[in-house]
C-alpha cells in the first residue's frame, strides 16, 4: 500500500494505469471466454460424443472410470513436475490473497484446470480463471515497463481477474462483488483496485457479448430461466429460512472436513492417491447412475451447466433420488476437495439447489424458496462469503430475485454464524501444508 492512495489515485500515474486496465479487459476476457467454451465442449466430446463414435448407443455405466482416472494421472504430474502446483488447493476455500501467478506458474494452472474440469471432477472454473486473469495481468505490466513496482503489478493482475471472472458470471458488478468480499480491501486501497477492475470488467464484458456473432455460442449467465414465479415470503418461509441455515452448516463443515482430512495423505503419494480419488469420484457417479437411471453428470462435474436441467426436470426425481443425489455429489465434492484443482463455488450451489428441491416435498416451502435458500446456505457454508452467497442466489432466480432476497439473508446468516462458531480455533486449524503452500515458502523466505 502506497503511503497515501488517494495521492496515487489523483496522480498521472494512475490515469496511465487506467489505460492499461482497460486494454488487459479485451484480451483477457477473450481468453476467459474461450477457456470456459472449450471445457463445455470438452465435456460434451468425451463423455456424449466419444462413447457413440465409439459404437456404444449412449454413455456406458463404467464409462466415468476413464476420464476420472486420467484426471488423477494428469493432475497428479502437473502438481508434482510444473512450477506453481497447479494453483492452490481448493479445499482451503476461495482464496484471493496469495498475489497474483507468476508467468511460469500459467501453464501448469491451466492444464491442470483443464484436466479437473473437462474430465469430469466436481469443481468449478472460477479459481483458475482469476488466477489465468490475474497472470495474464502480470505479464501485461511486464511487457509496458519491466521495473513497475510491485503495486502496479497488483492492481492491474486484480483487474485481470475481475474480468477473467466477470466472463464467467455474465456480469462485471457480481464478479467485482465476489472479489471484493474475497479480498477483505477497504477504504482507499479499495478504490485503487476497484475503478481498474471495474473498467476492465466492463470494457471486456463488451468484447465477449460482440464475440457472439463470431463464436455463436453466446454471452454467459447464472440466471436460470423458466422457474414459476412465487409471491412474497410468508411466516412459514421463514421458519424454514432459520431450519435450512442450521442443516447446511454440517453438510457443508463435513465436505469441507473430507477436503482437509485427505489432503495430506494424498500428497504424500501424489502420483498414485491422485488416481485413486478420481476412481472413487467415479465410482460415486456411477452408482448413482446405476441406482437412479439417472445420468452420471448430476454427480460429476462442477454444477454449472447442470443446474438448469436440473431444476426445469426436478418433478421426475423422487426424494430417495434427490437424497442419493446428495450424498454421491457430496462426497465426490469433498473428495475432489483434496486432491484437484479448482474452485468451490459450484458445486456447493448444486447441492444447495438439490437440498431445496427435496425440501420442498414437504408442507410450507415452495420449490423456488427452497432452492435459493438452499443455494445461499451452502455456499456461504464452504465460501464464508456472506454477501456474495445472497447475490449469487438472488441472481441465479433472477426473475423472482426481490421476493426471495429476504428469507435467503435468514438462511444466510444462520449457516454464516453457525459455521464460523464450529469452525476451527487458527491454533488447532494449522496443519500439514498443501502443496501450493510449500511452493510458496521458499518464493516467500527469498523476498523476505
């Protein structure tokens, strides 16, 4: 931090930062937005399209042994060979606060992004794409004056990551809220990182919304279209408001619990407990599958694209399929936790959306209350993201935002005040480090 930011702020300086801001927008995004298009395609080529050009009618039962067990391999080789550990683990939750990826450390987040996501692990992209953005920024400052200080550095690779995250959540405004939240940046300092990211999101929100008419495959969205609307909250809404943020909170603690417990035994065999998490994933799948005839994908993969489906088909799963649904995603969530890379934040939304439907079957809870409580509860549960886990849930039912805003607060700040009283003491949370923290130590013990 500068001695005095608003100096910074009204200096030469920072207009000149602006511009480079707003420039590293177009690229960025551009690459945020073909990253998440080429994994949508990936998923749909390895387990829709390559099981029939294969001969088979459909996706076979076994088939997520395949890709699960070569995302185990893959991710297992960059973690241990690539520099930068394939970024940092997600089972300590969404972390901004490391500095940005230095431009040796891109290249081994990206493909072990690649493996966890096209290949079928419950992850979602949003913590690789703020590192790629982020990493992108650092070079970009890098090419225009090679002895910037290190603040320019910083403001302008967290202007990459809002606009490599405003890619993904369709809007820069929810992007530049996450972040911000994440971040834990106040006063001046705030304002110093916000306007560039602002404009970087928003410059580069209108490259990708024109990429469409090139591309065909459109903008990006959260907002899940087709729900029946629902009037105002009643009473008994928010008694079930207060009941879903007291039962997401151990849900939530025990994924996370899962993550963090075998994590260290995970690292100390890294190239064969790799393999064997992402068999187990698997194997999670495929007895859901197997017991419901439903498809793997509602086990595998991060949620995101799932989730609409999902919800527009929820009348044709019965409770014992949405309770199966949950433990199988559950536990392949915590175990992808331990042993991958890549974000939290989805796949506690599908869970969150999951446990609403199969609340919903009983009196007093509509479908779409229950879903957005249900979404806003899990995630502030493994997020510890308060604000960011109502507007996320307020976005995603965007047509009946306003209506739900208030019981999804409720449920909010019951799972958010319950799992920060059984949370681990920092004396008893420290532990084995994760393999991205002990590629920092000796990065840290040089600078210091």
């Amino acid at each position: 931090m500068p001695p005095d930011p608003l100096a910074l702020l009204r200096s030469r300086s920072y207009l000149a930062l602006l511009v480079l801001a707003a420039i590293i927008g177009v690229p960025v995004s551009a690459v945020a937005y073909f990253f998440l298009a080429l994994v949508s395609k990936m998923q749909g080529w390895i387990f829709t399209d390559l099981p029939k050009g294969l001969g088979f009618q459909g996706e076979p039962l076994w088939w997520p042994i395949l890709p699960l067990l070569l995302a185990g391999v893959l991710v297992a080789l960059t973690i241990r060979y690539l520099p930068g550990k394939g970024g940092h683990s997600p089972a300590d939750g969404f972390k901004t606060g490391e500095g940005p990826a230095s431009p040796i450390e891109l290249p081994g987040i990206l493909l072990a992004a690649l493996a966890t996501l096209c290949l079928g692990v419950v992850l979602g992209p949003e913590a690789p794409l703020i590192a790629i953005g982020g990493g992108l920024g650092v070079i970009a400052v890098r090419l225009v004056k090679r002895d910037a200080p290190p603040r320019t550095s910083t403001v302008v690779a967290a202007a990459g990551s809002f606009a490599a995250i405003s890619t993904l959540f369709g809007s820069p405004l929810l992007g530049a809220f996450l972040l911000m939240e994440a971040s834990g940046l106040s006063g001046a300092m705030l304002e110093l990182v916000l306007v560039p990211g602002l404009l970087a999101a928003g410059v580069g929100s209108l490259i990708f919304i024109g990429l469409d008419a090139w591309t065909g495959l459109g903008t990006f969205s959260l907002a899940i279209p087709g729900l029946p609307h629902v009037g105002s909250p009643t009473g008994a809404e928010f008694g079930w408001a207060l009941a879903i943020g007291v039962m997401a909170v151990p849900l939530g603690s025990g994924i996370r619990w899962l993550g963090l417990f075998l994590r260290p035994y995970v690292e100390r065999r890294l190239l064969l407990a790799t393999p064997v998490v992402g068999l187990a994933v698997a194997g999670l799948a495929i007895a859901f599958a197997a017991g419901t005839g439903k498809g793997s994908s509602e086990v595998l993969f991060s949620g995101q694209s799932e989730l609409p489906s999902f919800l527009s088909h929820s009348a044709s799963y019965t409770v014992a399929a949405l309770l199966l649904l949950i433990a199988c995603k559950g536990l392949a969530y915590g175990l992808s936790l331990s042993s991958f890379r890549g974000g939290p934040t989805f796949p506690a939304m599908f869970l969150g959306a999951v446990g609403g439907v199969a609340l919903s079957h009983l009196p007093g809870l509509p479908l779409v209350y229950g879903v957005a409580m249900g979404i806003g509860a899990m995630t502030v549960v493994m997020l510890r993201l308060p604000l960011t886990s109502v507007l996320l849930a307020a976005v995603l039912l965007s047509s009946d935002g306003v209506e739900v805003t208030p019981v999804v607060i409720v449920a909010v700040v019951v799972a958010y005040v319950l799992s920060a009283r059984l949370a681990p003491t920092p004396a008893s949370a420290q532990g084995t480090p994760s393999a991205s923290e002990d590629a920092t130590a000796p990065a840290a013990a040089q600078s210091g």
